[in-house]
C-alpha cells in the first residue's frame, strides 16, 4: 500500500473514536437515569447466559471512576488505530472485542466482568507489537508513545486487584498480540533500498563503479562503454647550461 494513503487524516480518524466514547457514555447515563443496572450483561464466565457479556460488557462500567479512567485511554488509541491502521481498525476493534471478550469468558472467575479495559489492552498490545514487528520507522515510534503512557498497565494483566478483572486485561494483551502476528497485509512497509531487492546486481550500480576492483575511488568514469587510455607522464632530466 502506498505510504500517503496509509498515512492520511479523514473525518473518521476523530469521528469514529468519539462516537464509540459517546456510545459508552449514553450507556452509562441510561443507566444512571433510569436506575438500571446492566452489570447482569457482563461477561459471566462458563456459563451459557454469559456468553451475551462478549458483546455488551465494552459498553458497560460499575461507576463514574470506571468510565472516566477508560474513556481517555480508548480515545487516545482508538485515533491512532484509525490513523495508522485505519484500513484493519474496524476489524481489530470488532475482532478484538469478541476474542477478547471470549478469552475472558474462558479463564475468569465466576463474577460479572465489565468495562472496555479488554479492548484497551488490545489496543495498547496490538499497537506496540505490531509497530516492532512491522520495523517501520513510524509505527516504531507509535509503540515506543505507547509503551511511554501506557506501559504501567502490564502489571493489571495479574491478580493484584481482587476488584479489577485482570483475567480482561490479559486476554486483551493476549488478544492484541495475536492480530499484530496475524494481520501483515495492508500495513506500511519499511523502505527498502536498491541493494535490499532480490534482483540487485552491483555491476549495475552506478555508486560502485566510482570505485576500482582494489575499492580506489574513480573520479571520472569513461562514457560509452569506451575506456579511456592511461596517461602516461614522461619525466626529463636536463642539465643547465654552464
């Protein structure tokens, strides 16, 4: 794919994440309003019933902490996504929140589990591994940002909150990891330079014939294929007239 298509802002870059956000928050107000409790549509895991969680719980969250403390992260990487990924975002936000989601429903504890930290840590794992393995210079420096802000986040992939469901937030890391090794097509590819090509061949490189078998600079090369004779510089010893 071409490297200015790939890179592009468009009105989807901003307007996607937000409405995403704004979806959550619409939720969360619906709730708060009309004194509903949608914790019951979690991800509940190893049960059948539960299963329904692997779709709604992303939309739903325990409190205003809950929400507040996830709407800034999934804003800020959801944009990136659609800003350097933006033709695989829609399949990694989708795809990211029934794997993960299903990951959760497989190794959790029996407990409602909700919220869009799943997603988040799919987000934050696929952008940083993708960007590494990639070896684009502008997918390196999204994962090095990632990493920056967000790389405090790895020790909530263990129990170390019986109040947070770390079972989420690793199958979200687990989840990530997994498209950043799956989805190779239709990513921006490093630039490869005229002796990286399978078809290189040095006699034709117009640099290195400067250059003699010994590796001696050549600062004329001779036009048309024509070598051009040697000078030849005679030197003569004549004795001054006494």
């Amino acid at each position: 794919m071409n490297k200015s298509q790939q890179f592009k802002f468009s009105t989807g870059v901003i307007a996607y994440p937000v409405f995403f956000v704004l979806t959550i928050w619409i939720v969360f107000w619906a709730e708060v309003r009309f004194g509903y409790n949608f914790s019951k549509y979690g991800v509940y895991p190893q049960t059948l019933k539960g299963l329904r969680g692997v779709l709604f719980s992303p939309f739903i969250h325990g409190g205003i902490d809950h929400i507040y403390h996830n709407t800034i992260p999934l804003l800020v990487l959801s944009t990136a996504l659609f800003y350097f990924y933006r033709q695989i975002a829609w399949k990694v936000l989708f795809y990211g929140i029934l794997l993960s989601g299903f990951l959760t429903w497989c190794i959790g504890r029996p407990s409602y589990h909700i919220g869009a930290s799943g997603l988040i840590y799919v987000l934050v794992s696929f952008t940083f591994f993708k960007g590494i393995f990639a070896k684009y210079y502008r997918l390196i420096a999204l994962s090095l940002l990632v990493v920056f802000l967000y790389g405090s986040m790895i020790w909530y992939t263990m129990p170390v909150d019986n109040s947070i469901s770390w079972e989420g937030h690793l199958a979200g890391l687990i989840t990530g990891l997994l498209f950043a090794l799956l989805f190779k097509k239709e990513i921006a590819k490093p630039k490869k330079f005229a002796w990286e090509e399978e078809h290189y061949n040095e006699d034709d490189d117009p640099f290195l014939k400067h250059f003699d078998e010994n590796g001696n600079f050549i600062e004329s090369l001779p036009e048309d294929g024509v070598e051009e004779e040697p000078l030849e510089i005679r030197y003569f010893l004549k004795k001054e007239d006494e």
